[in-house]
DNA sequence: TCGCACCCCC
C-alpha cells in the first residue's frame, strides 16, 4: 500500500476506536471523500482484529448505512472470524445469511473460519456439523474441504475425532494424499508416532504413495516427540533413499537437533544444506538463530542475523522476536530496543508479539511502569494489546499487593472485557482480593457486577 | 498437507 494509503488506514483506524457514539461514527464513515475498497474495509478489520465490538461496529455501520459500498465475501469472512472468535454465535449466523441474501455466496474458506473457532472454542461436533451443513448454505464440499476439516481438527489436536470422521467419509470423498498426511500429521503433533507411521502405512496399502511432505511430517514427528535418534536415522534413510530431500526439510533437523541442546550437530546440518546446493530460507536461519539465543549465546546469534543481512536475506518478524526475546533473556534491554526500532525502519513491525516479548521481560524485573509504557507505545502505533499483553501486564502486578497497581489491574480488566476478550475466572479473583485487602471496597464491587455480567450473558455484542 | 516466533500457566 501506498504511504497516503497507509496514513487514510491509520486514520481511519484511530477514528473508530476513538468514537464513543455510533451516529457521529456513521456520519465520519459514511462520507463522500472516503472511497471504500474491499482492500481498505480488509487492513482496517486486521488492525481491530483486537478489539473485536469494534471491528464488528465499523463492518456493520458500512453494512447497514453505506447507500452504494457492497462488503466483498473477504470482508464477510474477516467479520465472520471476529464474530467468532467473539464466540457470538448469532452474529455470525446473521452475516451467513446476509451474504446468501446479497448473492456473496459464502466459500469453503467461511465454513473452514467458523469450524476452526468452533474447535478453538471446545466444541469440535459444531465443527463438524457446520461442514456437513455446508451445501445448505450454497457451497459445495469437495475433498480439498474434506481435508480442511480434517486439519482443523488436528490441529486443535482432536485427532482421534478427526481419524473417526475420517474413516466414515474417506471412501466418499476419495482421500488423497494430503488427506493421509494431515492425520499423520495430526498424530505427530500429539506425539503418536508410531499411530502416524501406521496412517501411512495405511495409505500405502490403499494404492497411494507417500510423498515429500509425508516424509518431513514423520521428521518433525520424531524430534517433536523427543525421539531424536529415531529422527536422525530416517533423517539419513531419506537422503539415502529419496534424493529430493528439501529446505524443510533441513530446517525440520536444523530445529529439532538444536532444541535439545546439539548445537554443533545443527550448525553442522545448516552448513551441509548448503553445500548439497540446499538454499537455507529465512525460516532455516530463524530456526538456527533461536536456537543459538537458546542453546548457545546471543552473542552467536546475532552474528548469523548478521550474516544472512550480508547474504541479502530480508529478515521477518519470527527474525526479530527471535533475536530480541534473546537480547531481553540476556539482560540487554536497550539493544533489544534498538531491534524494535530495526524492525520499524524495515517497515516489519514491532508487532503485538513483540510488545509481549518485552513488556514480559520488563515486568517480571519489577519494571511495571516501563511495562506500561510499551502499552500505550503500542497503541499510539496502531498495534491494539492482546488477550497475552493483558495477562502478562495484570499477573505482573501481584508480585507485591501494591494499592495502586490493583487498580490499574482492575482498569486493564475492564478494558480487556470492554475489547471482547474474556478474563479467566483467577484473573478476576485475584483482582477482586487484591482491591479488597488494600481497602478499595467500591471498585471491587464494581469489578464483581462486571464477572457476574461475563459468566451470565451469552455473547452477543450490540452492533 | 510439512519447516522457523510470540503467549496466559500448568
């Protein structure tokens, strides 16, 4: 996006979170001079993505009030994924059926969102129900939305769930490859390898072969499972076997071999990619970096920062909070700093996880106020707090009862609901002990009506 | 469909 893009964006953004009353919001939104793009309505909704009321305010307001701007069915899913996540049910199911009534016909993508924060959400049936509802909606399942289904919920490591589903519907839809390594995957990642190996084998018996993809997943399967002699020697069976062995590969063993402290063995590995004529990604020289700030020294690690910048590498956001999370463990606060400031001059953030990186250092040395800076820092770059930056800040602030800081805790809490995320029930009562036992009987009563009013109402937020 | 980070706390 172009700099005057980017300045409408920000503008906009700020004009919305600021606005407290909805008519003189419609009145700003809803202007003439403002030409609504779907790409426009699309970065405003990412930058609310933490403050979901508001971000399902500004899609209704276009929604209801625009007299010409039709939402494009992308906007639709971002607004049916913050519903979602919001856990507002009825909202979502609303959207779903405003854009049948405008001919947007919801895609494979809307289903895959809402199953994958119906499973977030602890209710994976719903998931499945919502898929196999599908063509009520006008869309059509195919086996790329089977195997969609199947990954979400493997990831939320429902896998015995997802292996059951599996077997009912896999003559159905004709399951392919990717169908069988998105279980196998799925076993992996909750450690059952032997269970993957068993879905390949299974594969293998019903005509299909394993492919590059198959073969990496039992990689990452083994290391992550601690088994890491088993994932070196099917490490060595590949290159034996399979001459097409690739950058995931090599960064799968780079990670793996470096977690559990064999840095030399890693640094070995990267070096031998390179000289297969293996390009190492970004991704490789992240895993090798975190590591290093890991298992060896910060020191070490900056200067492999330093030397994919020499080789012309661009480095992402995983790059720097790698290196900055080390800087903080090793003390270096104000180097870590200068990272952050690195990263905004390459146009890459800090982003919301960096803040947490820091903020978290910062507060667990007792510097809470410091902490609090980087809070409104962030804000004023348009990077909204996260459900992880409210309970870093808030379970920081009992390390000593202090009066003040429970009252900021107790702020923090108010905005945290205020912006739809939902404070787990020890957050509330530790606030509600902390403001009782320093003599603030009023705020906590006023935090109290607040919880009974969370646990009570379902979520439904007012557009 | 696979590789790299962040995160409440257990």
């Amino acid at each position: 996006m172009s700099t005057a893009a980017t300045a409408t964006t920000s503008a906009l953004t700020n004009l919305i979170l600021k606005s407290t009353n909805r008519q003189s919001l419609i009145k700003s939104l809803i202007c003439p001079t403002i030409h609504w793009t779907p790409l426009l309505v699309n970065t405003i909704l990412k930058h609310l993505w933490n403050h979901g009321p508001k971000a399902l305010q500004f899609f209704d307001i276009l929604l209801q009030n625009h007299p010409t701007y039709v939402h494009s069915a992308s906007s639709f899913d971002h607004a049916i994924d913050v519903a979602a996540r919001l856990r507002d049910y009825a909202t979502v199911f609303t959207l779903l059926h405003r854009m049948r009534s405008l001919r947007l016909h919801p895609t494979p993508k809307t289903f895959a969102i809402i199953a994958e924060r119906y499973v977030a959400a602890g209710k994976p049936d719903k998931a499945l129900k919502i898929f196999l509802s599908m063509h009520q909606h006008g869309c059509f399942q195919d086996l790329r939305s089977f195997n969609t289904i199947l990954d979400v919920l493997c990831k939320a490591k429902r896998v015995e769930k997802a292996w059951n589903f599996f077997k009912i519907l896999r003559g159905r839809f004709q399951a392919d490859v990717v169908s069988y390594n998105t279980i196998a995957n799925g076993w992996c990642l909750i450690k059952r390898t032997n269970k993957a190996l068993d879905t390949l084998k299974e594969m293998v018996e019903k005509g299909l072969s394993p492919n590059l993809t198959s073969y990496n997943i039992m990689l990452k399967g083994y290391f992550r499972a601690g088994q890491i002699e088993e994932g070196w020697k099917f490490f060595l069976e590949m290159k034996k076997r399979r001459c097409e062995i690739d950058v995931v590969t090599y960064t799968t063993v780079v990670h793996g071999l470096g977690v559990v402290g064999e840095v030399k063995r890693a640094r070995k590995v990267f070096n031998e990619m390179v000289d297969k004529g293996v390009l190492p990604s970004v991704a490789t020289y992240n895993a090798l970096i975190q590591v290093l700030c890991k298992k060896d020294s910060v020191e070490n690690a900056v200067s492999v920062f330093e030397e994919m910048l020499r080789k012309g590498y661009v480095p992402n956001s995983i790059t720097f909070n790698v290196v900055i999370r080390g800087l903080c463990h090793k003390e270096q606060m104000e180097k870590a700093m200068e990272y952050m400031d690195m990263m905004r001059d390459n146009d890459c953030g800090p982003n919301v996880q960096t803040y947490n990186i820091v903020i978290r250092y910062f507060c667990d040395a007792g510097e809470i106020g410091k902490g609090l800076e980087l809070l409104e820092k962030m804000s004023s770059e348009n990077c909204l707090p996260n459900l992880d930056t409210y309970n870093i800040l808030i379970s920081s602030m009992f390390v000593r009862k202090k009066s003040d800081d429970m009252v900021v805790a107790g702020k923090l809490l108010i905005e945290m609901v205020d912006r739809g995320f939902m404070p787990r029930r020890l957050t509330f009562n530790r606030i509600l002990d902390g403001l009782l036992l320093t003599g603030n009987q009023g705020f906590a009563k006023e935090i109290l009506r607040l919880q009974t009013k969370c646990s009570r109402l379902p979520r439904q937020f007012k557009l």
